[in-house]
C-alpha cells in the first residue's frame, strides 16, 4: 500500500493586524517547517466571513496576512501562500464533511460556545460548520501535519474524526477503487483514505496573553490596542506598551512555579523566554528579585530587535499589492492543481458523476 507524502498545511484569518500571539505562537513555526516539508500557507477569508467583515477590510487584511507570511521568511517561490476562496475545492470539499459529520461534534467546539456566547441561536450557520472547512482546508491537500497554536488542538482532533468517519463510511468504495493509503495508527495497519492529521504544538506552549489582562489571551478584537503587541508597531509604540503593560507589585520570582498566580508577570516572562529562545526558568535566574521596570526595558529592546526588522518588511511589501496579489493568485494555481485531484478521487468516492 503507498503511502501519503508529508505535507504541512496551516492557515490564519484575516481578521485584523497580525500580533505577537500569531507570531510566535504560529508564524514562527511555519518559517523552519519549510525547510523539511511542502508547506501550504492559507489566509483563510472563507473562514473571516463568519465574523462578517467590511468587504473593503477583508480585501486589506488578506494582503497584509499574506505580506506578514512574506516578510517573517516564507519563501513563496518554493511553498504555496494562497488565499483560501481562491480555490474553490476547499468549499466543495466542506459541504461533503457537513453530511459526514455530526451536529453533536460541532455543538462541542469551545471556539464556538465562545464566539457564539448565549445567543446561540442566532449564530451563523458558518460559525457553526467553522471546523468542518477547517477539516476540508486541511484534508483537501491530504495534509499530515498543521501546525497550529493550543487553541486549536479541539479543531484538528475534529478533522481527525471527520477523516476517520469518512474512511469507515466509504471503507469499501475506497478499498474497491483502489484509493486507500497506509493510516498506521500505533500497530494497525488500516488502509483510508484520509490521513490523521497531527497537530505540531509547540512545545513550550506559547500562549501570548493580553498586556491588559494576563488570563484573557492576546487578541486582534480586543478594543484597546495596548492590550497587543503588533508586528507593525514602532519602535516607540512597542516601548510605550511594555511600559503600560499590567504587573503586580512584587519582584520577578526565582523560579517558574512561583508564577502560576501571577498571570501578567507570567506572560512577560513567557514573552521573553519564546523571543530569546529559552525556557522561562532560566529568565528568572537572570532577573529574580529585579523590579518589572528595569525587566520591562530589556523586553522592550529584545522586542525591537527580533520585531522591527519583520515590521520593515511588512511596510516595504505593503507598499505593493500588485506583489502581493500575484504572490496569492501564483500560491492558488499551485495549491487548486493538488486540491484538485483530491476532490476527482472524492466525486469517485462519494458517488458524484463528474468529466
Ligand atoms: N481556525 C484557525 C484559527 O483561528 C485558522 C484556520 C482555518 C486553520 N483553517 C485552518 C489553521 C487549517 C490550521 C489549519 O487560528
């Protein structure tokens, strides 16, 4: 039986500015994948649309997520950077997961419950149906691994289920066509033809939180722009929130466990600890017993020195969309070409009459 090359997809919404959350929770991690894998880098507006954007916003944050994937280091000449309605197989794909997957899954989403708080009834079936074209994005490609932040783990074990699903109900159509690949899970050797997707994690889980509010997570909603730091920030700016950010008025602790009920000063070491590339214990050996102003200062600097390179980048390609543009469209030939004869198997599959 063959088996499925190693593929890694990931996507981010275009929503709003990118942050610091998105780059060192996410962003950073697709940079060094690209070196092993054929990655595919998706700004999914599809998915924007179930917060109802301004057209003329969506259209703006599409260019400038697809100029942040460019400046942090993706190389769009060797991987695919697209914008997700681009190619249409994304959404065909997804309506085939609706009748595959089961309302109950869906009713279980933390993310929804979230963003759909008590009116519930009034959410947007998108909102609802998110994690199946999350699951279709992904599996469209037949992607093996995604690399997302904690947050997402719930959606990828979805679209894990979704492909396990797919491979039971079709089992012997697959078998039949001779479509099925090798899914060792552990000692079984089952043959599908969906693959289980793995979630690459980072392993210090990097959880940014909001300068603001160190139990809410770093956000591009939240209304007060000193609750984020953005990649686009200046020098100035980024100094100005650290300032501002929220601590308490103890000094830094010496090790880690004395930060669990110190959620703000947690977060400004972890900050520190992802941008220098180390764990957070050793941070304090270096700053235990200091106050938050002189420690705020060197952040401030290590901040300046690893973002502002990125937000010159970011400002010399937003300068030209015409770049941008064909950078997504070029990404879209590339990635329609593999989704494609994805979706020529599924018909198959499925029982469509397709050609
Ligand atoms: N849901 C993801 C987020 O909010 C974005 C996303 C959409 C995604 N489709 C994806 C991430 C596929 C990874 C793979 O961050």
């Amino acid at each position: 039986m063959s088996e499925l090359k190693p593929l890694v997809f990931s996507g981010v919404q275009p929503t709003g500015t990118l942050h610091l959350g998105n780059y060192l929770g996410a962003l950073r991690r697709w940079v060094t994948l690209q070196k092993d894998y054929e990655c595919f880098y998706c700004v999914v507006d599809m998915h924007a649309l179930t917060v109802n954007p301004v057209p003329q916003q969506l259209m703006e944050y599409t260019r400038e997520a697809a100029a942040m994937f460019l400046a942090v280091g993706i190389d769009a000449r060797k991987h695919a950077i697209f914008n997700q309605s681009r190619v249409f197989q994304h959404a065909e794909l997804a309506w085939i997961f609706n009748c595959v997957a089961r309302i109950g899954w869906m009713n279980r989403m933390t993310q929804f419950k979230d963003k759909a708080g008590k009116e519930r009834e009034k959410a947007s079936l998108g909102l609802f149906a998110y994690p199946s074209l999350m699951a279709a994005d992904i599996l469209v490609y037949r992607a093996t691994h995604v690399p997302v932040g904690e947050d997402q783990k719930q959606h990828i074990e979805l679209a894990r289920d979704i492909a396990k699903k797919f491979n039971k109900d079709y089992s012997r159509r697959i078998a039949s066509l001779g479509l099925g690949v090798d899914m060792s899970v552990g000692d079984d050797i089952i043959a599908g033809f969906f693959p289980m997707v793995e979630p690459l994690i980072p392993e210090i889980s990097m959880r940014v939180m909001s300068l603001r509010d160190g139990r809410k997570k770093m956000s591009k909603s939240d209304k007060s722009d000193f609750s984020r730091i953005n990649i686009s920030d200046t020098p100035d700016v980024l100094l100005r929130k650290i300032r501002k950010a929220k601590t308490d008025s103890k000094p830094l602790p010496d090790t880690e466990a004395d930060l669990v009920d110190r959620p703000e000063a947690n977060n400004l070491v972890g900050i520190y600890a992802a941008l220098a590339n180390i764990d957070k214990n050793t941070v304090l050996m270096e700053f235990c017993g200091k106050p938050f102003s002189i420690f705020k200062q060197i952040l401030a600097d290590l901040l300046v020195e690893k973002l502002i390179p990125v937000a010159l980048e970011l400002h010399r390609l937003k300068q030209d969309p015409d770049y941008i543009d064909s950078v997504l469209k070029e990404g879209a030939i590339r990635a329609s070409a593999i989704a494609e004869k994805t979706m020529k198997q599924v018909r198959d599959i499925v029982g469509f009459l397709q050609g």
